[in-house]
C-alpha cells in the first residue's frame, strides 16, 4: 500500500570528485533509474535528494574551499541536479543540503524550464545531528574532514526553526520538514502553529535503530513502542 517514496543514491568512491559532476549527469545510474521507476511506476510519488554529499569526495554537501562552504556557488550544482531529476519525470525535489537561499534558486530554475508541477519539500529543519551515522555509514557519504555544523542547525537554538520556516515559505516551499523526527517533536509543534504550510517529519536512521536494537535485545517491545 505504500505509493510514496524518497530515493537516495549509493555512489562508489570512484565516481566521486570535489564538485560531485556525477550528480547531475543524466547518462548516470541514479538519474537513469528514477526515470526507470517512473515508466514501470508511473502512480507512485517519487522523491528525489538535492545535495552534493553523496556524490562529493569531500562529503560534504556544498563546494569545499580552504575548509570552508562556498554556499552561493554550491547553488549551481545543486540546480543542474534539480533539473536533470525533474527531467527524469519525478514527482517531489528534496533538497537536503542546508544551504542558503536554495529553496528560491531550485524553484526559479525550475519554473523557467517548465516543471512548475515538480514540488519542493525543503529540509527546513536539517539539525546537526549525530542521529544520522548508520545512513551516513550506508552511503559511506560522512564528511572526509571537519563536520557539517555550519550549515546544518544548531539544537539549542529553536527560533531558527522559524525564520528557516519563513524564508522557506518566502522561496516558494511546497511543504517544511523537520529531522530528525522523535527528538524534534518540539520544533515540529512550532513550525505547525507558526506555518500554513504543510509540516513533514523524517524518522532517520538512528532514531530507528535505537528502536530496532532494543526490540531485538528484548529491551522493549519495538511494534507497540513504535505505534
């Protein structure tokens, strides 16, 4: 019964370079196979992830310069990979990477190329988090120095929340998310009373492997924990 689904890509060492050209190549694996899902699925909803880090041999999700993210010229690659996924016919851009003004950016792209149907879920809430190691471990995508604090959010502040939110809805968002999810319910309940926009949640990997391990360590009763 589930039709809706978000689609990151594994990408091997040998295909990564500092500015993740693979990412928006439409001859690809992961730009070839979400145009795969939609002819053999067109009535499913398919997500797509927006952000250099999978594709980066820095891991990091924008332009490594001097150690340092270079936010503006980071926008370029990540709005050639918004178009090319567009291209491929799917439904949702996801755009993960934390960097200013993107949400406008992939938006504008987007509509002077005809996708004005393609929505924008924008990670507007991303916290810098160490709940997303055993994803990252996955996609062997962690950061190869430094950490990704200057872009993603900072815990303690939750009226940043709100001001990401507004931007957010200011660029054209479809819908907000917050991740991770469990931890986060406060800033959930803060973007719902402060936003007309819908609100999503992203149970990440950690979160569900803290629950998975209990159950199968008999800790707790991971179904009716999770319900």
């Amino acid at each position: 019964g589930i039709n809706a689904f978000d689609i990151f890509p594994v990408v091997d060492e040998r295909h990564k370079d500092t500015m993740a050209t693979k990412s928006h190549d439409s001859n690809f694996f992961y730009i070839k196979a979400l145009g795969e899902i939609k002819k053999k699925f067109p009535e499913a909803c398919i997500m797509t992830d927006v952000a250099m880090d999978p594709y980066s041999s820095d891991g990091h999700d924008g332009i490594v310069e001097n150690g340092k993210i270079l936010n503006d010229e980071t926008l370029e690659v990540l709005g050639k990979m918004a178009l090319a996924q567009a291209d491929s016919g799917i439904d949702i851009i996801g755009p993960s990477d934390m960097m200013d003004g993107r949400v406008g950016y992939i938006r504008e792209l987007l509509d002077e190329n005809g996708f004005t149907e393609v929505s924008i879920m924008s990670y507007t809430a991303k916290y810098a988090s160490a709940f997303y190691g055993p994803f990252r471990d996955a996609l062997d995508s962690a950061p190869k120095h430094g950490d990704k604090k200057t872009y993603q959010m900072d815990p303690a502040n939750s009226r940043e929340a709100l001001i990401e939110a507004e931007l957010d809805d200011m660029e054209a968002a479809d819908f907000l998310m917050v991740k991770p999810a469990l931890a986060y319910l406060d800033i959930i309940s803060l973007l719902r009373k402060n936003s007309d926009l819908p609100i999503a949640a992203y149970n990440v990997s950690g979160e569900y492997s803290m629950m998975k391990s209990a159950g199968l360590n008999g800790w707790l009763d991971a179904e009716k924990a999770l319900l």
